[in-house]
C-alpha cells in the first residue's frame, strides 16, 4: 500500500525500492550506513508536505537528505523508513539585488547559488569547504560555515525566512522578506540548526551581501600558541574584521613539513593565515592595521603578499594539510570544538596532554577568529586498541572543551555521532524544553529520529 501511494505521488522517476540504488542514500561522510526502506526524489513544495503526511498516517520514519556531505551522520536513516532527497529541488526563485536577497530551493547547492549571486555583484556568506557538493538545506540545517564566519556570521546570521513542512505535516513560513522584523517567535533560527529534526525546509529566503573588490592576505608566524591566541584577539579587538583569521598548530605545522618545502623559521609553532577584503583604497590600509595587531610578543615573520603568486605561497601550508593528514593515519576522527579565543593557548595544551597519554597524534587547526578549532585524532585501526584509545581520548577532549567554557560542536551539527555528549553541554530542564518543542513540530517522532537531542535518561 505504502509503496502504491508513493508511486502515486513522484511517480517511478521519483521512488527508489532496488537494494543498490537505495544503498547509497544510507550513508554520509561520517561513514555510518544505514538501509532505508525506500528513497524518495521530491520535486516541489507540494509533494514534500504530502509526503511528510503520508509517513505520519503509516508511522513510517523520514529522515531529510540534502546531498549526504555531513560529518555528524544527520541524514543516515538509522530507523530504516524512507530517505527523502532534496537533489532534484534546485531551483532558483528569486534573485533582488535591489532587496539584497534571494529566494532558492532547498537542493540547490551552495555553489550554484553563489553562481547566481555573483553574476549580480553579490555573495551569500556561509561558504563551507564542500560548497560544490552540499546543498543550502543541508547547510542550513547545521548552521555550516567556514573561514568568512568571523566577519559575515554563520547561516543564522545570513536567512531571512523560510518555507517548510513539519514532521505533523504542518505547511508553515516562518521569517521575512526585510532586514529588520520581530512579529512572532522566530521560527527561522530554530528551524536553523535544527539538523531536520523539526521540519523539512523546501525554500529559503537568503540575505546578500555584496562582493568586496579587492583582498589582502597576510601570514603570522609565531614561537609558540599564547602568542598565536593573544594575536587573535588583538586583531579581532581592533574595528577591521578580517574575512578570514584561520590557524594551524605546532602538530599541524611539523605535519605538513614533511611533505611540502615551506621555509617556515624550525622555531614555528603557530600560524595564522588572515584575509581582509573591502574596497579596494581600503584594503591595504587594513591590512596595516590588522599586521599591527597581529605584531605580538613572540611573532617570528608577518608577509603580506602583493599578487596572486604570493597569495598562493602564503596558503601553501594551510592547503598542504589535508593530503599530508591522508598519509599520515587511515582514519581521522575530526571534531569541531569552540571554545573562547582567548582559551585557545589551554586548549591546546591540553591536547597534548591528551595526545601523550593516550598515544595518538592529535592535530588542529580552523577557524581560529571565532575559536572552532578542527581537532583531528589520527587513528591507525591497524593498530591494537588505537580505536578503543581514541574513543576514550574523545570523551576527554570534550570534558576540557566545556571546563574551557565552549561547545561541543561550530558547524558540523550533532547527528547521530556526538548525540550521546550534548547532555553534558546543555543542562537537564533546557533539554526537556527542547524535547517539548520537538514533540510540538513532530508529535508521532517520525521526523529524523535519534538525531541531534540525546535520549532522555530515566531516573
Ligand atoms: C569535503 C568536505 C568538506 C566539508 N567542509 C565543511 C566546512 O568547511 N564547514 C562546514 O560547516 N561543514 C563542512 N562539511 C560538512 C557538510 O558539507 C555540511 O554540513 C553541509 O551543510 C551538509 O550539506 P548536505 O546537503 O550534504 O546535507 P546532508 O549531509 O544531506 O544533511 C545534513 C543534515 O541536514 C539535514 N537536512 C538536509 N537537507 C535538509 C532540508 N532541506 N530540510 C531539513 N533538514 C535537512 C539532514 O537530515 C541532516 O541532518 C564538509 C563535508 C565534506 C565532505
């Protein structure tokens, strides 16, 4: 009956049921899998709301699938049911530079949008690494970002409103077509984040921002990490933001060095890599402005470069690391801890700790503007027990993390991965609260469950 119904509503084109086309729909980068029953190719608003309809009326579970680039697991069908794929709503809707915004479908990538934008003098800023392969759904449901968050703020900063379906089916739009507005809860923030737990998002109205035209990029190297964090904060205490202030610790730097020629000084421990952008009789001001406070007790080198070839050489190192992390363990356990800037210094004293008691290579780097820090716990499964010690390293890396006043996770978002710590981050009555709101947006949990808010603990 279930799979007539559908049939009815997408048609064949639209409906997976074979074993190794729906194979493929059950995993993402966190390299969980899970079968999903069936998949689901929606197409339009409509078809999405009908569908949320008929898995409440037959208690089947959904999970929303943008394009399966998440880390934390989030679109992993772990309860079987059906996997909705949002890859086939990629329409652009609306482009008003005069308004500053544009209106998409949820499937169309990241990339594709800022193709749009662009051809009209604008950028939307969230701008993750995957921006090629992951769609604006998915970015929007874990708030993912990368190295322009520090000046132009994450996907919460960067929506106007939205269009949705919640897990009862309800149709609703949440949000603004204005810069300014505060008629009712805001819907849009919750529903930002969310990791589609509450509601399936079909269309977002997104706020532009305009091209800058010209950048600076410039490259600090310093004798050890308090000089690299008092950096950081000297430069973001100063009224130019830079568009990226990005960092690679003394384990990252050594890494990198035996795989790339880079002439960095033997006695570098930290660097950080800063871009700002602007008007382009603006920008070399300040980037002045940002060497100066860069210029801390402990700067060994600051460049700035002046052409591309320079700009290439600068990012050299930071480019250099993902491959030579490749080589150096089989698998990566990469978490996306925040913790204050100016306890960066602790935090990464402490991994080291960490890293010799339980004999794992640990290395990090990332956004350091905003303190999420990518920490990378190299793991060599071949290894008797590496798994078991990562796994307990892990456990301690988010206990120092929160003693350091941070969060377990920037942008990655929850999932299924780190469900089980989020009760140590947010205390007992909040989590309730937010059990009650999930409860109000999807009252039968069909939507995404045992994702993203732990199971509660019986007393
Ligand atoms: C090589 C690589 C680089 C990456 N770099 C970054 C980075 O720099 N910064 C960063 O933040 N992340 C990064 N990521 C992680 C990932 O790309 C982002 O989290 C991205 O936003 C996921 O988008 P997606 O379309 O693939 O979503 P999916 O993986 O399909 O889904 C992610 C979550 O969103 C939910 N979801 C998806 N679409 C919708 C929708 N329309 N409505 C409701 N819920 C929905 C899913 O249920 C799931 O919980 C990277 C991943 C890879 C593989």
């Amino acid at each position: 009956v279930l799979l007539t119904e559908l049939r009815d509503l997408v048609g064949r084109q639209g409906l997976l049921t074979e074993a190794a086309d729906c194979w493929v729909y059950g995993y993402d980068n966190s390299q969980r899998h899970a079968m999903p029953q069936a998949v689901v190719l929606a197409e339009s608003h409509g078809q999405v709301l009908e569908l949320v309809r008929l898995c409440n009326r037959h208690r089947i579970p959904l999970t929303p699938r943008g394009r399966g680039t998440g880390t934390a697991g989030g679109s992993v069908p772990i309860r079987s049911g059906l996997v909705l794929s949002l890859e086939r709503m990629t329409g652009i809707l609306e482009v008003d530079p005069a308004n500053r915004l544009a209106r998409v479908s949820a499937g169309i990538t990241n990339q594709a949008l800022q193709e749009a934008a662009g051809s009209v003098g604008f950028f939307w800023p969230p701008d993750p690494t995957s921006s090629a392969v992951c769609s604006i759904g998915g970015n929007l449901a874990c708030n993912a970002a990368g190295p322009r968050a520090v000046k132009y703020g994450t996907p919460r900063d960067n929506v106007l409103g939205l269009r949705a379906v919640t897990g009862g089916g309800q149709d609703i739009r949440t949000g603004v077509r204005t810069t300014k507005g505060v008629v009712g809860y805001d819907l849009t923030r919750l529903l930002v984040g969310s990791e589609g737990t509450l509601a399936v998002i079909t269309e977002a109205m997104l706020k532009l921002t305009p091209l800058a035209d010209s950048k600076r990029t410039l490259r600090a190297l310093y004798s050890d990490i308090g000089a690299a964090a008092e950096a950081v904060s000297a430069i973001m205490a100063q009224p130019v933001i830079p568009c990226a202030l990005e960092f690679m610790d003394g384990a990252a730097i050594r890494m990198v060095r035996h795989h790339v020629d880079l002439r960095l000084p033997e006695s570098t421990r930290a660097m950080l890599m800063i871009e700002v952008d602007g008007d382009a009789e603006f920008v070399d001001h300040a980037a002045t402005r940002i060497a100066e406070a860069a210029r801390v007790s402990g700067l060994l080198e600051i460049s700035i470069a002046t052409d591309a070839d320079q700009v290439a050489n600068l990012w050299k190192a930071r480019k250099a690391l993902s491959p030579a992390l490749r080589t150096v363990a089989p698998v990566k356990i990469n978490e996306d801890v925040v913790v204050p800037v100016s306890r960066i210094p602790e935090l990464i004293g402490g991994l080291e700790r960490l890293s010799q008691e339980f004999k794992l290579p640990i290395v990090n780097f990332g956004h350091a503007g905003n303190g999420n820090i990518h920490v990378n716990l190299m793991v060599n499964p071949d290894l008797p027990g590496q798994i078991e010690a990562a796994e307990a390293c892990l456990d301690r890396v988010f206990d120092l993390v929160l003693e350091l006043g941070g969060t377990l996770s920037g942008e990655h978002g929850i999932g299924l991965v780190k469900r089980d710590f989020v009760a140590r981050e947010i205390d007992r009555a909040t989590l309730e609260l937010m059990r009650g709101i999930k409860r109000e947006f999807d009252p039968l949990g069909i939507l995404n469950p045992d994702k993203s808010l732990p199971a509660p603990i019986a007393d």
